[in-house]
C-alpha cells in the first residue's frame, strides 16, 4: 500500500506542475498578453485560497483516500477538457480560466487529506522517510515538469500537453483507488487515531502522557454509547443493544465491550452514569451536546480553529512560514532580473535555480537521516537560511557564490519539508488534521503570488539592494523568533518520539 501511495503522488504531483507551463504556452500561442495569461492562472489560485477552510472540514469527515481519489478524477476532467478546446482550436479565454477554476477547487479540496492519508496508510516508524520521499517526488517533477510540458507542447501543441496531463491524474486516481486506509481513519467526530495531553505550557507532548491511539477509540466510542443510552433512558440489555445498533453499534457483545470500556456495568449504570473525562484539547462535541451528533460545518471550523490556538508553537511557525513563502517570492521576481543584467546573462540564472534545486532534493533526502534532536529548531534554522540568497542579492555577489548560498537555502526547505510535516502529524490529533493542515496551506499559497505581485513595485521605490536587505532579514527574524516560542519540553518530546519511531531521528 506505500508503494501505491507513493506512486500516486508522483504522479498527481507530476501533472500538478505541468499545469502552469502548458496554460502559459496555450495562452501564448493564442495570442493572448501577460493580462490574459494573470488571468488564467488566477482563476485556479483563487477558488483554491477561498476553498481551502472548506476542504480542511471535508478531510476530516470524509475517509482521506476517497477524497484525495475524487479530487484527482476532477482533475483529470478539468484537464481533458481543456486538451479538448486546444485541440479543437478554440482557444476561449473564459473557458480555460473556468476549466483552471474547476482544478483550483479541486486541490483545495484534496490537498487538506493527504497528510490524514498517510497516517492512514503509513505505519508510524516509516512516516518521517515516506513525507522525504514524497517530498523528492515533488521537487523533482517540479523541475522536470516545466521541460517536458515544453518539450510535447513545440513536438505536438498544448493541447496534447493537457491531454499527457490528464493521463497523469487519470493513472494517478486508479493507483490511489487501489489505496486501502485504516477503519478508524473516518469523519472528524467519531474515532480519533490520538490526542496527547498538553503541558502546563499548552504544547503537546509537553508534561502529559500520551496516550494510545486504541485507548482514545474506546474511550471516544464509550463516551459516545454512554450518552446514547441516557439520552434514550433505556432499561434492559436488549433496548440498549438495539438502541446501539441504530447508532452504529453492532451487536450486544460490541455494545457490553463498549459499557465495559467506559467503566459502566450494566445499561442502566450507562444510562445514569458518568461519562469519561473529556481528552483536553480534542476537538469534538461540547460539553451538552449529544455525543453522537455531528458537528455542524461552522462549529467544525471552529473546533479546527480552538486546535490551533491550543499550539502556540505550530501557529508561530505557520506565521513565520508564510513570511518565508513571501519573501521567496520577493526573490523569484528580482533575482532573476539581476543575473541576467548583472551576472553574466540567462546561463547564470539557470546555474542558480540548478544549484537551489540540487540543494532541495539532497535537504530533502538527508532529512530522514540526519541526527535531529530538536525537529522544530531544525525546522526553522532551515527557513532563516533563506537569508544567505537575499544578502547576496542585495550586494549582488558573482553568480556562484549566489548559486552557493540558494544552495544552502533549498537545502535548509529540503530539511523543513519531511520533518514538519512528520512533527504536526505526531502533534496534531488526526481527527483535526485536515483543517489544521489547511490553514498552513493557506497561508503557503496566499504569500508566495503576494510577493511575486509586490516585488516590482516595492523595487521600483526602495531598489533592489534595500528590499533584499530587509526580506533577508525579515525571513530570519520570523524564524528564529519562532525558535524562541517553542517549548523546550516539546522539541525533546517529539525528538523522544522520532527516535522510537524511526531509529534515524536521534
């Protein structure tokens, strides 16, 4: 099953990066200027910021396979229909950006459920080297996208390129379709895969015992029989049996196994007794609230919300990444400018992002391997390396040491990648994964076209060498002040996890 995990997201991450060059060189060849082609590419970012919040809520109540499987089937029509409209010649503006919108709602819709789909697939020792390996499927398809979407696009047209496209998501959705997740892994409300209790400090993993994930079933079933049974007031084993059933509950043994889980003998001590304390900090019903009933979609928002204000730390860090994500763009747009003006032309341009994607793929591959005992730290050294590319541009320094310090930089976001993502998944109870994990992504998506747009205008005023002065420093202060927030109990906890988990985290 990892192996077909895997796969399918190389070959979903694959397809996602032909996107952008096949629209370019469709809007392009059709004549159309930078306007129509901002246009286009709009129309998928925007329906994907607006609905990422709503797919976050959809990842978790839905099974995390089902949903990443529908949004690549959708994908793939998307892009089969537009490799219909260039292939058939007609090239309508409106068209394409509604088709591009159709795909942007789509990974916001499916992009929430990916890390849930590993929890549910990846047993947790191999977790931290499977989000590496996805992340080197990613960064390779990124930079082998743009050359073969190119490539078909001057052999055959555009058209064909979203038609090579939409074979990718087509074979990507039936390698996921074959993908079979864990019973437990549902809706948000129902079976949490784990919680840990927090520290004084609001951190997980801090003073508190974590608990199993077997335990936090049974506990969160029992709670939900037990408030069954009284709110139906019923007497005897076989009206309480049936009332089970119709909840969900198959079958007396199931139903006693439950009552016995929750400490209550009998189904009268269910019906008038206790329920079990509440987990702190897990986002399901309130206090009151009918146990088996779920959450409407606002309040399921909101508890998504309550998750993260309950970590301080992973709030810091999202905020200090989207910073990173801005500055990016603050560099993407000017360093390209000043290598060919000033560094010896578009070849050393090329050597910089070469060296920057090198870097990425070997952070990336030694993440896994290298003797981390502090994850979160290594996590935000590795954004403030960021700051090397931006001094240099800012001098600017010949074109190899530039390459040299990009290097280091997609090196440190190499590290970052695995490791963060293998920390929130630890960290974060699942049942709340998906709309904590859309928010980072929302805030990742929304900087980087952020800095893209405002990097020329805010050249134009301050010059190159004083915005990048002030980027670097910025993407560093952000970082490193988020070291500070962490709990020096939580990096420990979650380094103590890793090595028991992975045996290379140490």
């Amino acid at each position: 099953m990892m192996h077909r995990l895997l796969i399918g997201r190389c070959l979903s991450a694959l397809a996602t990066a032909l996107i952008p060059t096949t629209l370019t060189l469709a809007v392009l060849r059709a004549g159309g200027d930078g306007g129509e082609l901002g246009i286009v590419l709009a129309s998928e970012l925007i329906p994907l910021l607006v609905l990422l919040p709503v797919g976050g809520v959809l990842a978790d109540r839905v099974r995390p396979g089902r949903l990443a499987l529908a949004a690549d089937l959708v994908r793939c029509l998307s892009q089969a229909a537009i490799a219909a409209e260039l292939l058939l010649g007609l090239n309508r503006l409106l068209d394409l950006a509604l088709l591009s919108a159709v795909a942007g709602a789509a990974i916001a819709f499916g992009s929430p459920a990916v890390p849930r789909l590993v929890i549910a697939v990846v047993p947790g020792p191999e977790r931290l080297r499977m989000n590496a390996r996805i992340g080197v499927v990613t960064s390779l398809s990124s930079v082998a996208a743009p050359a073969i979407a190119g490539t078909v696009t001057v052999a055959a047209g555009p058209g064909w390129a979203a038609g090579l496209t939409a074979v990718l998501f087509a074979c990507s959705a039936l390698t996921l379709g074959g993908v079979r997740t864990t019973p437990g892994v549902a809706g948000a409300a129902v079976l949490p895969d784990e919680s840990r209790t927090p520290g004084k400090s609001g951190a997980p993993g801090g003073a508190g015992v974590a608990r199993t994930a077997e335990d936090h079933r049974s506990t969160e079933v029992a709670r939900r029989a037990a408030g069954i049974l009284r709110a139906s007031g019923a007497r005897g084993p076989r009206r309480a049996a049936g009332i089970l059933r119709v909840s969900g509950v198959r079958g007396p043994r199931r139903a006693a196994g439950i009552l016995r889980a929750s400490g209550a003998s009998s189904p009268k001590r269910a019906a008038g007794g206790q329920e079990p304390e509440p987990v702190p900090g897990a986002s399901g019903p309130r206090r009151g609230e009918p146990q088996g009933e779920r959450a409407s979609f606002r309040e399921d928002l909101a508890q998504g919300w309550q998750e993260i204000k309950a970590r301080p730390w992973f709030l810091a860090c999202v905020l200090a990444h989207g910073v990173w994500h801005l500055v990016a763009g603050l560099f993407l747009t000017l360093a390209p400018v000043t290598a060919v003006h000033h560094l010896g032309g578009e070849t050393a341009w090329m050597v910089i992002v070469q060296s920057g994607t090198v870097g990425l793929v070997l952070g990336v591959f030694a993440a896994p391997r290298l003797p981390v005992r502090r994850p979160l730290v290594a996590v935000q050294a590795g954004a403030a390396c960021y700051l090397l590319p931006m001094l240099a541009l800012a001098v600017p320094t010949p074109a190899p040491v530039l390459a040299g310090a990009y290097f280091v930089a997609m090196f440190g976001l190499g590290l970052l990648s695995p490791l963060w993502e293998t920390v929130v998944a630890e960290e974060v109870p699942e049942r709340a994964l998906g709309r904590v994990r859309s928010f980072d992504q929302l805030i990742s998506f929304a900087s980087r076209p952020l800095g893209l747009a405002v990097a020329a205008p805010l050249a134009g005023v301050t010059g190159v060498t004083a915005l990048a002065v002030t980027g670097g420093v910025l993407v560093a202060a952000a970082n490193l002040m988020a070291i500070v927030w962490q709990p020096r109990r939580h990096d420990r906890a979650t380094a103590g996890r890793s090595r028991e988990r992975t045996g290379t985290v140490r």
